[in-house]
C-alpha cells in the first residue's frame, strides 16, 4: 500500500473550496506556504490596466461570435468598467489567496455582476491572458522607455552645442591620444543613444503580434474573429502558432537586452564624468546637488548620481540573464516557472525611469573646466600624429613618417621639451622636409580642422553632426 502525507484537513466551507479557479478538481485547500510561494499579486498587479483592456476586448469577441447576448456582454464591460474605477480609485479589495491579478479581477467582476461575469472566461486561460497582459504592458512602456532615452539625448545635445570649440585630450587606452573637442565626446553618446531608442522600438514592432486566441496551448475552441480582437486591441496581427504564443518571452527579452546595453552607455558616460571630475583630470565638477559628501572627510564631494547610474548596470544585466535563464530549459508550452519574468521585467522598467528621470538634470549641472581641458589638450606630444601627416604631404611614406616623428618625441622627452618648442633647425635634424610651416601643423587648433571628414572632430563636422543628431532626435 503507497504511503501518502497524512491528509490535510479538508476545508471548513464549500465557499473556501470554491475561492480557487480550480476548486472542482481539488478536494483539498492549498497549504498556506505553497500559497504564499505560488502567488503573484504583489507584482502582477501593475498589470491591471492592461488586463481589463484585454478582458472588455475578449468580451466583445465571444459576443461577436454568438457566445454572449448584447446584455451580457454589457454587463460585463460595465462590470469591468467599475473594476477599474476601483483599481485606478485604490479602492480594489485585493487578495492574496487568489494567486494573481486576473483572478482577483475576475472574481471581483462576479461579486460586481453576479454569474454572467462567469462567462467571460470562455475559451481563454491565463497563459494567454499573461501574455496578452505582458505584450499591451510592454508596448506602453517602450514609448515611455523611448521617451527617457530621448530627453538624455537632448541633455547631452544641448550641452554639446556648447561646447563644439572646447578642446580636451581623446584617449585610447586611457592614454591621451589626439585632440578632440568636447561637443564630439558628448555627441558620441548621443548617436549610441540613438541606437538604444531603435532597439526598443524593433522590440515594440515585434510586440505587435496577439497572442490571445491561442488558449491553454492549443488555439480557442471557439470561433473567434481574432483578426477583430487584434484590431481591437490596437496589434498589427495575431500571432501565427498558439503554442508560440503562450511559451515565449522573446519580446521580453529583446527588451531586458536593449535595456542592458542601453545602461552600458550610460554607465560608461557616468565612467567618464567620474573620472573628469578627480583631481587628477579636473575636466569637470558636479553641482551641489547632483553629488553627495562623506560622513568622515569633510572635504569630499563624490559624485554618486553618476556612480549610481554606473552600477545600476548590474541589475539591469542581471535582469536580462536571469530571464534568459529562467527560460532555457522549458518545454512547451507554458510553464508557471515562466511567472519569474515579471520581476526582473519590471525591475528593469522601473530601473531606466529612475535613471532617466536623474541623468538629463545631472547633465545640465555639470561644470566642464574647459581651461584644465584646453591645457591638457596640448600636452603629451598629442599632435604628434599631425606632424607625421606633415611628413606625409610632404611625400614621405607614412611608415617612415612615423619613425621619424617617433624619434624626435624621444628627443623632447630627454630635453623636456614640447613638440612645438622645437625649432625649425632641430627639426630638420630629423628630417630635411621639415619647412616653416611646420610648426603650424602641431597646434591643437590645426590638428582639430584636420579632422574635418564626416563623423570627425573638426569643429564644422561636429556642427554638421550635432544637426544630424537634432534630425534624429526629433524623429518620433
Ligand atoms: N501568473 C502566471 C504567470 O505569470 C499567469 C499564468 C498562469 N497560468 C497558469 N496556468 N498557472 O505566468
């Protein structure tokens, strides 16, 4: 004979047992852990708009389709109208031990409209329900999520318009490089941003196939006119295989991974504020209000905005893993360890806004020290490249170029010397195509015009791209 757990006690009350979806099936109630293990309404909740959306839609398909008179399905929609009054008013009595937002919904439109709210389940389950609920949800969010990336581009364009004259030292290798101005390093991540602001919108393009209609798993019994619904609901099409529909979370994670590279740009922008503003740089100082002191070093001004933003990326890349993580191993089709989605997905909602919301003010605050940045421009041979390219429109091989200006870079550095200090006769030790205007090749100024190309930091380039990037910008 098997030997079972003892049993637990039956519930007290028909009406207990009938509080689950599934009391028919069930003799027993559920043990208060696994309740309190299983459920969703603490997160599933923000999910209400959408999920009454989805509902009053599903009630004029099933009466479209004979399923409920003209009078039920008003009924309905009204009940359900009241239901979100109560949400939206904070008047909605929840409750936990009715697992999720659609039951709580549900059971309260019954208590509201009495049995006819029993039929609006017809030929729908929650797997597609969710997904419904997730995809409405998500196309909301990306135009608000569009939105945030916008308004930090326009904090970074406006303070690149500003300073397109300013030059500062470009690194490689976190060695200074070549001059570049300031307005460039800024529009740099604009044009990142750029892509970021596309990728969420190929996700929402690809959000726009409905998943409601596809059931449990199997496609509705029901003769649905899902093409109706889809419209109705405001989707492009319905999605072509209901198994498809109610298994993946693909959209979701297109969206955690734009999200994640989108917070590696704005880490790596809040990498370079940080370090512009230690005293070693100098290039910058945060405002009163966008930095913070210490407990201890009454001197200190940390600028935790930025390295805030910078670690956010953890939780962000987290997100997207643990979603992806979640999903790897799953059969089709739906299973309830596809409910973990919602936390890291609403965390990283949540996350961008919060980012989105500090950065353009933070942005707008900072003091850039154009002097410390100008001076440092100049330093360390950085237009040492620009007399190599002297040497060249001069007819020397590049390679041989090179050398040449490698050698005198040697030179200075044991006569502590800057590159423009030396005089035409030094330099003609190195090099008999060295002339007078040599000297004119290794200013900052010269070596910024050279770049005049698309896409370098010429000044007048950088101004033709700042208003490509206004054209961007303003695209919806
Ligand atoms: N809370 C569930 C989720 O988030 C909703 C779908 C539940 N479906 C089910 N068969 N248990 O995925």
């Amino acid at each position: 004979m098997k030997s079972r757990p003892r049993k637990r006690a039956a519930p007290q009350s028909g009406a207990a047992k009938s509080e689950k979806l599934w009391g028919g099936r069930f003799a027993a109630g559920a043990d208060p852990t696994a309740e309190r293990f299983t459920g969703s309404l603490a997160f599933d909740r923000r999910l209400w708009p959408h999920d009454i959306a989805g509902s009053v839609a599903w009630a004029k398909a099933l009466a479209r389709a004979g399923l409920l008179s003209a009078a039920e399905r008003d009924a309905i929609v009204r009940g359900l109208a009241t239901v979100r009054d109560e949400l939206a008013a904070g008047t909605f009595p929840y409750r936990a031990e009715l697992e999720d937002i659609h039951t709580n919904i549900e059971r309260r439109l019954q208590e509201l409209i009495g049995e006819v709210g029993g039929k609006l389940h017809t030929g729908r389950s929650r797997n597609d329900q969710i997904a419904v609920d997730e995809r409405l949800y998500l196309r909301e969010v990306i135009a608000r999520v569009r939105a945030g990336v916008r308004r930090v581009q326009e904090a970074l364009v406006a303070r690149a318009a500003e300073t397109i004259e300013a030059p500062l030292p470009g690194y490689t290798h976190l060695q200074r490089a070549q001059p570049i101005v300031l307005g460039h390093h800024l529009l740099a991540y604009v044009f990142m941003l750029q892509r970021d602001r596309d990728r969420f919108g190929d996700c929402g393009a690809r959000a726009s196939a409905m998943p409601l209609g596809a059931a449990a798993l199997a496609g509705t019994a029901f003769p649905i006119d899902l093409e109706a619904l889809a419209r109705d609901l405001g989707f492009a099409g319905v999605s072509p295989n209901s198994l498809d529909s109610v298994s993946d979370r693909d959209t979701l994670l297109e969206f955690l991974a734009a999200a994640a590279i989108t917070a590696m740009h704005l880490s790596r922008l809040a990498t370079d504020l940080t370090l512009w503003a230690t005293a070693e740089f100098g290039f910058v100082e945060f405002s009163d209000a966008f930095a913070t002191g210490s407990s201890i070093m009454p001197q200190k001004k940390n600028p935790d905005v930025a390295e805030l933003v910078r670690g956010k990326s953890g939780r962000l890349y987290g997100n997207l893993v643990a979603v992806l993580t979640t999903m790897k191993g799953l059969p089709l089709a739906y299973n309830s360890d596809m409910q973990e989605d919602k936390e890291p997905f609403f965390d990283s909602v949540d996350t961008l806004e919060a980012i989105f919301a500090v950065v353009p003010p933070m942005l707008a605050s900072l003091a850039f020290r154009t002097d410390r940045m100008r001076r440092a421009a100049a330093e360390n041979f950085a237009t040492a490249t620009d007399l190599a390219d002297y040497l060249v429109r001069k007819g020397l091989p590049f390679r041989q170029a090179h050398g040449v200006v490698g050698r005198i870079v040697r030179f200075c550095e044991t006569e502590g010397k800057p590159l423009e200090g030396l005089g035409l006769v030094e330099l003609r030790r190195f090099s008999p195509l060295f002339e007078d205007d040599a000297k004119d090749a290794v200013t900052v100024e010269a070596s910024l015009r050279a770049r005049a190309v698309t896409g370098g930091t010429a000044p007048d380039a950088v101004r033709r791209s700042l208003a490509l990037a206004r054209t961007l910008i303003a695209r919806a």
